[in-house]
C-alpha cells in the first residue's frame, strides 16, 4: 500500500535498490526490534517505518513525507533510544512537546525539553545533561527560537557534537521552513545552522506535506545536500468511504440509528459547521440514549481538555464538534467519523476523516452532503484566496457518483490510487452498478430561464428561492412565468449543484457589515445553452430514491417546449405551469 516517489536528489536510487532499506540484518537490527515491542509496546512496524529507521541508522540524511497519524514520530524516537547520546527534535509547538514527554515517559523513555516556560533550575539540569556522557535523556525536544537565539544553547550543543553525544536532529514538521508551504515559521528558516555547525549528524525531516517545491525549499533552508526522500502513500486503506444525502432532521435520525446499531458500543466523531450544530446535533443525539457530548473552540480550556479526555478513556462515546477538534487527537480506536456537514475542502476532509481507524481496523467515514450546507460554507470561506475553489472540490467529491472516493482524493496528495486499490471500500465501488447517466439539457434551460427572468426583474435568486421556483412552490407570481420542475426536491438540488460545478451557474455575494448573502447567477458557460445542439448528462445514483423517476428524466421536459414556448406543455401528464413570454427568449 505504500508508494515510493524519489526526489531528484535520489533518482539514484530506485525501488528495488531501496528495498535493502527493509532488510533486517542490519547491526542494530536485533536492538531496533527488540525496543520496537519493549519500549513502544508496538508488534510490528508500519510501512516505511523500519525503511525510514535503518536508513537513519546509517547516518543517511532523510525526509519522511506521511501522512497525519501514521507514526512519523517513531521513526525519530526508536533510532534515538537505539543511539548512544540525545536526538535533537526541533517542534513548533509547545503542546506537542508536552504531549510527547507525556507520551515517552509512559513507556519509560527519558526525554527532556527547552522552552520558554521551563524554569531556570530544570534549564541548567537539561543543559548539564547534554554534555554528560552517560545521557540522562535520549530525546531533547526544542523549539526552532532556541536554536535561532540561544548563544547558549548553541554552545551547549557544539560540546555535545564535539564530544560524540548529538546522535541525530530530528525537524518536525519540517514544512514550516518554507515559506510556500501552510504554516511558515520564520525561527526554522534559521535552522540551517544545524547542518552547518553539526554536519556528520543525520538530520530527519518529517511532514505531511508532500508538495516537492515545499521540500526542495526545505532542503535548502536546512542545508543538507541531496536527503533521500521516503513519501508514504497517503491512502488509508481500512477506511471506508461514503457519502449520504442529508436532509436535516431525517440525518440526525439516520446518524443516531447507525451509531446505536451498526457502531454500538463503538467510539467516534461526529463533525458539524457551527458551535451551534455541535450543541444541537450532540443534544439530539442524547436524547436517543447515546453518550455524546459537543466540542467546539469557544468552550473553556478546561471543559475542552475534559471532553477529550472522556472520550479518550471511553467514558463517552461520540464527539460532536466543530474542526478546533483536531490537533493531538489520537485515539486508535475510532471506528466512525461522520460529516454532519461537509468540509470545506477535500485535504480539511481527509484530515478530519483520516482520524478514524488509527489502530489500521477496519472504520467508516460519513458524509452528508445538503445541498443548503454548501452555501453555509461558501460564506464562510468566501474571502480565503482559493475557499471557493476548494469547497466546489468537497462538493464534486459527495456528488461524484462514477469515480472512486478514493481516486478523487488522491489528485489531492498528487498521487495515484487506483481503482483496485481501493478493495470496494467506497459506496462508489461498492455499488458501481447502481448508477446511471441522465440527460439534464433541458433541466437546465429550465433553470437559466429561470435566472434570466429573476434577472429581468431585478430580482436576487438565493438557492432556496431559486429551487422552489423551480419546483412551483415559490410566490404564485413566478409559478406563473416559469416552468416547473417534477424531480423529486433532492434531485433537482443535484441538478443545480452539477450546473454549478461546471460553471453554467455561479455563486455572487453580496456583503452586509452583518451578513453574507449569497445569490445564483448565470455562469460563464450558460450562454451554451442557447444552443440546440448543446447537451449535458450527469450521473445520478438509483439507490437513494424512485428509480423509476430518475428513468423518466429523459423524457421530461421534450425539447420542443424550448425553442416554441407558446405550446403547451406535459410533464408526467400533469399540466407543468406555463411559459416564459417571448421576450425573454
Ligand atoms: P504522526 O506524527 O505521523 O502524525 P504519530 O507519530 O504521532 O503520528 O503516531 C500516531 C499514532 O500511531 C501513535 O499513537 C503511535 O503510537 C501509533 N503508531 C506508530 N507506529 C505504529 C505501529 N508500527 N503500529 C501501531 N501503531 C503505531
Ligand atoms: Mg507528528
Ligand atoms: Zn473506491
């Protein structure tokens, strides 16, 4: 399952000839897998793990590309207890520090740290302790500042070297030295004295962040010449991937009968848009006799850190929360993670999904997809450069019905997962066969008319006025003008949600000090329409509805009712409303 994608640095090396890498007749080999079970509790290593550890043994300089939660920090900390001296490990954050102390000393590996909120006594200890031969700690966690600005520090840490004690440097989230990459840092773009000061020492860089131009960037920063690049395949393959349709109160319901049956007894995560919904949907929830409890940013630190340490110990069994549910979440048994609401783009979805089934068992991830959600959060991100582009990329996903979850995924980590790859564990895969392609041309002139006569009329289409009109249930005034739709309401949403995805319609907001609202317009390929030739399909799934309907969607609408609108017009038998005047054609 994991892929190995080199980096110019070593196009000398390829697959089989990095294979060696895995081989466990190294001098250190017995020691590394004897701590693997020992020490870290752990029976056997992940993929890449033992390649990324031998080759760090050998005092090779490597960047390790993985993706959240796959245990990247092992490929640091086994080396670093198997070594004689310290292995430096840069973090960005203090808490992740912590986490990790807290981590290592529950399984009896010393480590110490250097921040700004150790004391002076614990300071002096630690720095004493670097340079004494028999190596109180086999971790030292810093932050990048002390590196940039302590004299001291950095003298402290020349002895070492000089003395053989400074075994290897370990950069966590190696992506912040660069300023391309999401979480620029600006103390780790000084790091390259590390290289400079100490170069016999291999350095490790880790990150889940695989672009290549981000880890050329960090190779120059760090200075290291040519590393050998290990990148992990980002695809999980025990998680099963599935996206619902929601329809509000009726996704509740569905969501708590799935997780009192099918999950019974089981723990896991139930995402929502707004502290709101994490209050509400967790309320709802309770009162079907599930354990659940919401979190969500504007609750106080400690009431946060209680909720997470419930769930942790399975004292409670579902968090409903917001996306400040995340960072050191690591649990391994969550067997469900369900999307209340959809992300806002596919990496924010694969991230929040990717918490479920840590421990490599077999785990589900939901998504209902509503079709008023993905205006919810198109206000939300409307100022973010690329939030618009990024959540049509979440909504393709939920409504692509011919292509494995899977594959659509990975365009975002640039990789490949084939269709095999996935073994069926995608709705889409699963139920291939239960898709079909329907013709929505004249759907869709429905709907531009529809546009062009609001338009007309100076009048701002939202996309629930603009669906109801479409369904007649709008004021009587526009039933009158228009033709009305007979898809069922989650069909005809599909429709205009598919228009938008390939332009023919767009979104336009418009800005309150209070509000955004937002507004379908024509797109730029509407104009398209107005040929007879043009004609568009689109896959619909048969499951979740009347199959039978969808069969008729061909006939609906018949294309004479465009080009000569005076004729009156049949849908299903049933009168279908009038028509546009003329002049709007
Ligand atoms: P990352 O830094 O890649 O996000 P971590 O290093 O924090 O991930 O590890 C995530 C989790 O995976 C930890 O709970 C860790 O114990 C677990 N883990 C690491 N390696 C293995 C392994 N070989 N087998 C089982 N669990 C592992
Ligand atoms: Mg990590
Ligand atoms: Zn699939």
């Amino acid at each position: 399952s994991s892929s190995l994608k080199p980096s110019k640095a070593d196009h000398v090396m390829n697959k089989q000839e990095m294979q060696r890498y895995d081989r466990r007749d190294f001098p250190w080999s017995e020691k590394v897998e004897q701590q693997l079970k020992d020490s870290f509790n752990l029976s056997k290593f992940r993929p890449l793990q033992l390649r990324a550890i031998n080759l760090t043994l050998l005092g090779k300089d490597l960047f390790l590309v993985m993706p959240t939660g796959r245990g990247k920090s092992l490929c640091y900390q086994l080396p670093a207890v198997c070594s004689t001296g310290f292995t430096l490990v840069v973090t960005p954050l203090v808490s992740l520090m912590e986490d990790q102390i807290m981590y290592l000393k529950s399984i009896d590996v010393s480590a110490a740290m250097l921040n700004a909120s150790i004391n002076k006594e614990s300071v002096k200890t630690v720095m004493a302790g670097m340079t004494d031969v028999k190596s109180p700690f086999k971790l030292l966690y810093v932050t990048p500042e002390k590196i940039a600005k302590s004299k001291l520090f950095m003298s402290r840490l020349e002895k070492a070297y000089n003395a053989n004690l400074l075994s290897r440097i370990a950069v966590d989230e190696v992506h912040c030295c660069s300023q391309w990459g999401h979480d620029f840092r600006p103390d780790y773009k000084l790091l390259g004295i590390l290289k400079r000061q100490f170069p016999k020492v291999p350095l490790l860089g880790i990150t889940a962040t695989a672009t290549s131009s981000v880890l050329k960037d960090c190779e120059k920063i760090l200075c290291v010449s040519q590393p050998i690049t290990l990148t992990s395949s980002f695809n999980r393959t025990n998680l099963y991937y599935e996206v619902k349709n929601s329809d509000n109160e009726a996704s509740i319901s569905d969501i708590a009968s799935l997780i009192n049956s099918k999950y019974k007894d089981q723990s896991g995560i139930v995402y929502v848009f707004s502290q709101k919904d994490a209050e509400s949907v967790s309320t709802e929830l309770q009162k079907r006799d599930i354990l659940a409890y919401p979190y969500h940013a504007n609750m106080d630190p400690q009431d946060k850190s209680r909720v997470h340490h419930k769930w942790t110990s399975n004292k409670i069994r579902v968090v409903v929360a917001t996306v400040a549910f995340g960072m050191g979440i690591d649990k391994p048994d969550v067997r469900f993670v369900i999307h209340h609401t959809i992300s806002k783009s596919i990496e924010n979805y694969y991230q929040e999904s990717g918490r479920a089934g840590r421990d490599d068992h077999p785990a589900d991830c939901i998504v209902y997809f509503g079709f008023s959600d993905i205006f919810r959060i198109s206000t939300m991100v409307v100022m973010e450069n690329t939030g618009q582009q990024k959540l049509l990329q979440m909504v393709d996903y939920c409504q692509n019905f011919d292509r494995c979850r899977r594959s659509l995924m990975a365009v975002h980590f640039d990789e490949m997962w084939n269709e095999e790859g996935c073994n069926q564990m995608c709705d889409t895969c699963r139920h291939a066969q239960d898709c079909i392609t329907v013709d929505i041309t004249q759907h869709a002139r429905q709907v531009v008319q529809i546009l062009e006569l609001a338009a007309s009329n100076n009048e701002k289409m939202t996309p629930l006025k603009l669906t109801d009109a479409w369904m007649g249930k709008g004021p009587a005034k526009h039933r009158k003008m228009i033709q009305t739709t007979t898809l069922s309401r989650l069909k005809a949403e599909a429709v205009i949600v598919q228009l938008l995805l390939r332009g023919y319609l767009r979104e336009d907001f418009s800005f309150t000090p209070y509000t955004t609202y937002i507004y379908i317009k024509l797109g730029r390929k509407a104009p398209l329409l107005k040929s007879q030739a043009h004609s568009l399909t689109m896959k619909m799934r048969t499951t979740e509805s009347e199959p039978a309907e969808v069969s008729k969607v061909h006939i609906d609408a018949p294309q004479e009712s465009y080009s000569n609108p005076g004729k009156k017009h049949y849908n299903n038998g049933k009168l279908a409303g009038s028509f546009l005047p003329a002049h709007i054609l």
